[in-house]
C-alpha cells in the first residue's frame, strides 16, 4: 500500500469504525477522545488552537424549552431546559460521532453510530455513552446578547460551573 509521508498515519481504536476522524477544529476540540488525539498523534496536553467566539443571538430567541440545531455549523445545540441555557457539543462523548438532532422526536438528541440518546439537558438517555454532552462556554451580556465560546469545555461533572449555562431570568 502506497502511503503519504506528510500525511498521518491513522489508526482506529478497538471497535472504531474510523468515522469522523476528519473533524473540523471545533469538533476535534470537543472530542477530546484519546481515539482521535491518537489517531492525530497529538501529545496530550498540547495546548489546542483558540476558535472564535459566537453571537448566538439574544436569550428572547431561544423562548421555549427545546433543542436548536441553528448552530451544529458551529458544532453545537443550543439547549433551553427548566430556566436555562445551554451550548452542547454536537461530538458524542462516546467515540466522537456527530450527533443530530432525531427527526422522530425534537426532544432528543441521536448518535447515529452507536445509538446513544441524550436529552434537552444533554444527560445520556441510552448508552452506550456513558455521559452527558460536552458543555460550552456561555454568558450573556448586559445588551443581552448571548454568546458562546468552544473554547471553554465542561464535561458533566462540571456542569455545576456558571460558566456553561445562563440562567434565563
Ligand atoms: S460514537 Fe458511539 S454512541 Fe456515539
């Protein structure tokens, strides 16, 4: 077999199906999976690139309760659950898919590789993933203008961290 010296050589973890492995830089950000910084040869605890931040709007555009696909470009939903709001990786914390959102049913987000479910919080409903999406930096400005920054990364046992939810007034 012919190869690229210039190019990687990738290799797929146990059970990987070698999907997504050309992700953009916001989603390799959000992945964070040991198969991808792998596949990548990147050193763990290199420190990632900085990506723009994103105006998502005003808090009077996310009204109701619900799941936003408005920014999966941008590699994340917008989440509004119970009194506040949410960016979640559109990455599956399980292997690094991109997740979307089930056509069947608006509540509820779908890994189409491995069948993972996540709710309007981003909490696992079915495995095999075994936690919730990864959160984004989020605030709001006095103007209220929401914006979310991927550079910030809360896996959920940090979801307690104000800085990855607003609280909608
Ligand atoms: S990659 Fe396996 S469930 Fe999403």
């Amino acid at each position: 077999m012919k190869t690229d010296a210039n190019q990687p050589a990738v290799q797929h973890c146990p059970g990987c199906t070698g999907h997504q492995h050309l992700l953009s830089r916001r989603r390799f950000l959000a992945a964070g999976s040991g198969c991808i910084l792998g596949a990548l040869g990147v050193a763990a605890g290199a420190e990632a690139a900085k990506v723009p931040t994103v105006d998502i709007g005003t808090l009077k555009d996310f009204a109701e309760d619900g799941i936003s696909e408005k920014f999966t470009k941008d590699d994340f939903f917008v989440l509004r659950h119970q009194g506040k709001l949410f960016a979640a990786s559109t990455t599956c914390p399980h292997m690094g898919n991109t997740l979307r959102l089930d056509s069947q049913d608006a509540t509820r987000i779908l890994c189409g590789n491995h069948g993972s479910t996540f709710d309007g919080e981003g909490m696992v409903q079915v495995g095999p993933a075994s936690s919730g999406l990864v959160r984004l930096g989020i605030s709001v400005s006095a103007a209220g203008k929401v914006t979310v920054d991927p550079n910030k990364q809360f896996p959920q046992e940090k979801w307690e961290d104000k800085a990855c939810f607003v609280e909608i007034p």
